[in-house]
C-alpha cells in the first residue's frame, strides 16, 4: 500500500530521539554487548528503512520477523548482519544465503527440508542461529540432544553455526518465577552444546531493561529503541527514553449539529445538545480502531472527544468552537500542556503499546525528522 501523501494524517518520526534511546540503553548496560535493532513489522509502525538506515551506525545488526523484511533492508542498502527471528520456507533458502541472510533453525525436521534445496547454494555462507523454546511455546528446540544433532547435520554440508538464543515470555512482569525458569532450562541447553558459537543472547528489550546481568553476546533492542516501555505502566522504565513518535492530523470538515441528532454508523452518538462535529481523516484502515470511540484527541490544548462509531477512514469529534478547516488534531504527542501517549491509546483498548504502533497501516506517511 502507498502512503496517502495528499492526506493530511501522518505519523512523525522523531529519529534523534530514537538514536539517544540506543545510547541510553549502551550507557546503561555499560558493557561491550552488541546491540542488534529489532525493525520487524515496519520498524514497529516507525518504517523500517528509515529506522535501520538511521540506527546503522549505532548498532551491529538487525532483527527482522520474515525474509521479506530482509530483502527489504538489504534493498534499501543494509549491509550489516541480519537475522531472521522464525524459520523461513526451506525452498528461499538460497535467497537468504545469496542475500548473506541469517536463519533461525527452529527444529531438526526444519534443517532437514532446507537440505532438499540445497542444490546449487554457497553453504558455506549459511549462517544460522538455532532457536531454544525455553518457555516461550512457540517455535524452538526443547532439548540440547535436538539442538545437537541440528549443529552436526548442518556440519556435514559446512553451514557456519552462528548463534544460539531465545525468547522470555515474562521478562516485562514484576513476578520472576517464570522468568527464571525460562532463564534456567536455556542455560542448561546452551552448556550442553557440543560447541558454542559466536553469539548467545536471550535479551529483549524488557529482559535489557530489567534482568540486564542476563544480557548475553547480543541485545535484541526493540521497544525500548522506540521510546517506548515494554512493561507498559507496569514497571518503571531503568533509564531515560523519549517516545520517537507522534500522530498528527487535521480537520477537514466542521458543522454543528441540534440535539437528537445522530453521528456515525448505527446512529451510536445522539447529541443531548447542539453540537459542533468535526470531522478527521484516520480510521479503521489506518489502525485507528473502532474502539477508540469514546477516547479523546487534542485540538489547540484541549481534549476533544470521538464520537460516534470510527469508520474505515474518517472519525468524528466534539469540538469546543466552531474551527477553521485544517486546524491541527493531535492522536498521539504534546498539544500546549496536553498530551497522549501511545500507553494511553493502549489502556483505553486493553492493549499493549506494541499493538498500537504496529497497526498503523501503510497508508498513513510517515515524516522523518532530525535523521
């Protein structure tokens, strides 16, 4: 989808903001542990390229969820590591190696499907990371005789054994039991390696910020790189970071209307007085959800609230006074001594900050400013 650049919603990337928090984060962990950017599912809603290009010098890889997102960096000129989070579909194999492209293996069957398409492919330059379920129950070794066999299969068609990791599910919560355990059992896997290889990490954002004497070879930074808590309001951020981005708009068409008179699909909102309506160009397809009625966006400092049911690319709001069209509307970020942040935007949908940026379609463009 292209972005909608004759339209007046957009979302502005504040990229020196987001180059301060990875050097907040390497002030703070204070060890020589590489950083690798975590820019899967469009940098987190952020875009991707822009992110990687302007994170390049600061970190010494990235982590992307597909090889599609792969072959999107090394289009854009990416030329550091990159790691692919979850197994591929083992007939691309030679894309990721043509591209210098590092797999996960999640399993033995998996290497086994990839060796069917070996045919005419450099596997010296293979690399791969096999991925440990620790835990987590998604994809991943559970035993060190299965990662074993992986490493000595893999040696008899000389693919490089890059790296091992995995994944906590808990590491952004208070309680540790989980945690530990998870924490406990991939340790005990990676001793039982008949080798180690260069790279053990096990770090997320959450687990760098609040179990960082765990942090391993690398720091898969994601999250926090955007300026954002992983734990929510849950737990207090460990140093300073500073939200990378906000969501602007204006408004293009305002009436009023009397009261009993309705707004929106199903005719939801029924003005219990005259009502000034104006009317703002995000919706559903943007990932302006429909639950957002009944939240609040800013106009010149103030809180407007939306209502009526949020449509596919328009929602509505109670205003103050009757506007000039193109008045600006704030989503998310500072307006005079307001503002809203994207944990805000999550409690009202029960959310995580995660799913909120990462919903913000394609079609909203995105600004980059102070790369």
């Amino acid at each position: 989808m292209k972005p909608s650049t004759h339209r007046p919603t957009q979302a502005i990337i504040n990229l020196a903001a987001m180059q301060a928090n990875i050097k907040n984060f390497k002030t703070y962990i204070n060890n020589s542990t590489e950083i690798w950017a975590v820019v899967k599912a469009n940098g987190y809603g952020h875009g991707a390229n822009d992110v990687a290009l302007s994170a390049n010098d600061l970190v010494s890889g990235f982590c992307v969820s597909n090889l599609d997102e792969a072959i999107e960096l090394r289009s854009h000129g990416i030329v550091k590591p990159i790691l692919v989070l979850s197994g591929i579909v083992p007939a691309d194999i030679h894309i990721a190696v043509n591209l210098r492209v590092t797999v996960t293996v999640p399993s033995l069957d998996w290497l086994k499907l990839v060796i069917e398409h070996l045919e005419d492919v450099e596997t010296e330059h293979l690399k791969y990371h096999i991925k440990v379920d620790s835990g987590m129950g998604r994809i991943g070794v559970t035993t060190a005789q299965e990662a074993n066999d992986i490493i000595a299969l893999a040696d008899n068609y000389d693919m490089v054994f890059d790296g091992v990791f995995t994944h906590f599910a808990t590491a952004d919560e208070a309680a540790q039991e989980k945690f530990e355990a998870q924490w406990s059992q991939f340790n005990a896997i990676v001793s039982a390696l008949s080798r180690r290889p260069k790279y053990v990490h096990s770090s997320n954002s959450a687990a760098g910020i609040w179990h960082k004497d765990t942090i391993q070879d690398i720091e898969r930074l994601g999250d926090a790189m955007y300026g954002l808590n992983p734990s929510g309001r849950t737990l207090d951020m460990t140093y300073q970071i500073t939200p990378a981005l906000e969501l602007k708009s204006e408004l293009t068409h305002i009436k009023t209307i009397e009261k009993g008179a309705t707004v929106g699909y199903g005719g939801a909102f029924v003005a219990d007085q005259s009502t000034i309506v104006g009317t703002v160009p995000i919706g559903y397809a943007d990932g302006w959800t429909r639950d957002m009625t009944g939240f609040y966006v800013l106009v010149n400092g103030q809180r407007c609230p939306i209502i009526g049911r949020i449509s596919m690319d328009q929602m509505t709001i109670a205003l103050p006074e009757i506007l000039p069209i193109g008045t600006k509307v704030t989503l998310i970020g500072q307006d005079g001594d307001e503002k809203i942040t994207v944990d805000d935007v999550a409690a009202h949908r029960g959310t995580i900050n995660y799913e909120v940026v990462c919903l913000l379609s394609d079609r909203i463009k995105r600004i980059y400013q102070n790369g």
